[in-house]
C-alpha cells in the first residue's frame, strides 16, 4: 500500500506541474497584442474546400468568398468533393468554383489535401487557404491572410467563430469551446512569440512551405499532426485573430461523441509517433506541443487518481474527507465557469444569450474522459461524416456579430 501512495504522490505532483504551466501560459494574455503588419504588395492564393456530401452548405460558403475585399483576379475557389453522392460537385460549378476530382481512395480530410497540394504544385499561386465546408468567412479574410504570409509566416491560423452557438447545448459548448482555443491557446501564444496551433479550417500555408516540407499526414487529426510537425521543423505558426471564418457546431451529444472520440484518437496516434521526436528537440514550441498531446492521458490520469485515493481510502480503512473531496469538484466546475465567463468578456460576447454552455462546459469537458478511455486502447478509427445544414449568409452573421 505504502508504495501505492508513493506512486499517487509523484503523480498529484506530476499533474500540478502540468496545471502550472497552462496556468502561467495564461500570463502572456496581458502582454501587448502581437500585430501583423499591413503590406501594399498582394498575394495569389488557391482557395481549397474538401466537400463530403456538403450540397446543403458549400453554395453558401462560396457566396461569402465571392465577397471578400480582395481582388477578384487574385483568388480561385477550389472545391474537392469525395466519397460523395450528392449535388455538391454540381452546386460547386454552378456557383462558378473551380472543381477538383479526387481520382484517389479517401479515408480522411488529409487524404484530399495531400492530393489537391499535389494537384496544384505547378501553379503560380503564393499560398493556400483551407476551409471546410459548412464556413462562411469574413470579407477581409484573405486581405489579413495576405499580411501574413508577406510578413514571413508559411502558415497561420485564423479566427475561429461559429455559426450556431445558441441551437443547443452542445454548439455553446463547442463554441466556447473554440472562443477559449482561440484566447487561451492561440493569442496567448502570439503574444508570446511562440508558435500557435492549427485548428481544422481558415488554415493559411504558403506555397513555399508545400515546397520545402510537402504536406505529409496520415492521423485522424490532420490539423495537430501538421501543428507537430511545425514545432519540429521549427516553422512558427502565426495566429491572425481578425482573419475571422465562422464555423458550423455540432448540435448533438451522439455526433459529438463521434467527433471528439476521433479527435481524441487522432491526439494519441499524434503522441505516439511524435512524442520522442518532440523530446529531443529541446526547443519551447517542441515542450509546448508535447503538454497539448498529453491532454488526453492527464485527464484520464486526473479522474482515476481522484478514483484511486478514494477506493484506497476504503480499503486502508483510512478516515476520508469528502467535506475537502466535495470541495475540489466544485473548484472545479467554479474554475470552468469563471474561464468560460472571462473568455465571453473578452471575445465580446453576451454572457446571457451563451448561459447554456456556461453552466454545461463543464458536463461537455467531463463527457470527454470516457472518450479519452476508449482513445487509449483503439488505433484506428473509420471517419465518419458529421452533417451539416445551417444555412446563413455572411451579411446576416456580420449583423449579428455587431449587435
């Protein structure tokens, strides 16, 4: 038993430093706001849309791209559809979208970029940019993804907003799950001259970084196992927080379930192929990225600890506090709840109208471990489509945003 306690002290000591340090990560939140300069000089950029059965949505994404504040001449829209059997590819043409054919088996959105990268590699273009394809994207987007590139980033994320954070439950969550990525992820990171992370769509990656590192994934997680491959390449990725794209959530507890479970097993193939590699780099973007990986395992290894102090205070008949057991769920579900309300503050949001994901994140958080479980026994994942159908254009989502 003695040595069992021991093995539950290194691991509490162990977890604290690993709370410590996204704790001290939240410092750089007060530091001055990195800018991006502006550049008279103007890109050419492949615009690049993976589309699965996405009839009901991808017209609507292209409409917002055609008004975008940027040149017409300088920009196409390509649209990928594959494993579809839909009118995706015919919407696509009809909106007047370059269409690309996969001519290749699909198992994942990676597969269709690494084939479109390919596909394009002879064009003159400057950069490309990623959307998925239920967005719809702000008008300056492409002239902030246009700064850049020409201030010397190869790739950069966006602004994630969303769509849909008042249909359910779910969607707050995720979109304050998104808000809280986007202060207490990537901005704090900015801010810190490291590297920020990918975050799936409004992913800016110049031509010359295709060029000089192809583009090389195979996880279920195309966006993190590319923001690995950054730290070790030692390509810093920049945040551009007025490149805004407005994002589709999941309404569903049953389809957020799938989505997470994948991006759950996605992180652990990530952890498990590059985590030595990470290690022996020895920079602060290389440590960074290894503590984002281990998320999985330290809310596994958070819960059964809390388990295992419990269940050996039964056995060892030893006098257990719930009063102070009690108390650390609390601080908890306080400690998610105050995050979620200084995130809203900051992003300008109404506490009000997002209430539901407030007082919920924290059951969207807890619903994961389970999750993170399954993710640590099970490789392989098949993807699986989640739909989407919110149809809004993006003069309306640009009034509500001001209102």
């Amino acid at each position: 038993m003695n040595i069992i306690k021991e093995i539950l002290k290194i691991i509490d000591i162990l977890m604290f430093i690993y709370m410590l340090y996204y704790a001290f990560t939240i410092l750089f939140l007060f530091l001055k706001n990195k800018s991006i300069k502006s550049h008279e000089k103007l890109c050419r950029f492949a615009i690049i849309i993976p589309a699965r059965n996405e009839e009901k949505v991808v017209g609507n994404l292209i409409d917002s791209l055609k008004k975008q504040n940027y040149p017409k001449d300088l920009y196409d829209i390509f649209v990928i559809p594959n494993n579809c059997n839909d009118k995706t590819e015919q919407i696509a043409m009809q909106k007047e979208a370059k269409v690309i054919k996969c001519t290749i088996p699909v198992k994942s959105k990676g597969d269709v970029l690494r084939y479109t990268f390919n596909y394009l590699k002879s064009s003159n273009y400057n950069a490309y940019i990623i959307f998925d394809a239920d967005n719809i994207v702000q008008p300056e987007f492409l002239g902030k993804a246009n700064d850049a590139v020409l201030d010397g980033y190869n790739i950069a994320q966006g602004y994630r907003e969303s769509k849909n954070p008042e249909d359910s439950w779910i969607s707050n969550c995720y979109s304050l799950h998104y808000w809280i990525q986007n202060i207490f992820l990537n901005k704090v990171r900015m801010n810190a001259n490291w590297s920020s992370f990918i975050n799936g769509t409004g992913v800016i990656i110049s031509k010359d970084f295709i060029e000089k590192h192809g583009y090389n994934v195979e996880t279920m997680t195309e966006d993190i196992e590319l923001s690995v491959q950054c730290a070790l390449k030692k390509e810093k990725i920049a945040f551009v927080q007025e490149a805004i794209t407005y994002d589709e959530q999941v309404t569903s507890l049953k389809d957020s379930l799938k989505q997470r479970l994948r991006w759950s097993i996605g992180t652990i193939q990530c952890l498990m192929r590059y985590g030595k590699k990470l290690i022996k780099v020895k920079s602060i973007t290389s440590v960074d990225m290894l503590f984002f990986l281990l998320a999985p395992l330290a809310q596994v290894a958070g819960i059964l600890v809390f388990i295992a102090h419990l269940t050996l205070g039964i056995i060892t008949n030893t006098q257990i506090n719930y009063i102070s057991k009690g108390i650390s769920i609390i601080l908890c579900y306080s400690t998610s709840i105050i995050i979620s309300v200084i995130t809203l503050k900051l992003s300008n949001k109404s506490i009000i109208k997002n209430i539901k994901g407030i007082l919920t994140y924290p059951v969207f958080l807890f619903t994961w471990i389970p999750l993170n479980v399954i993710a640590l026994f099970k490789r392989k994942y098949k993807w699986k489509q989640i739909k989407h159908t919110k149809i809004v254009s993006i003069d309306k989502m640009m009034e509500l945003a001001i209102k």
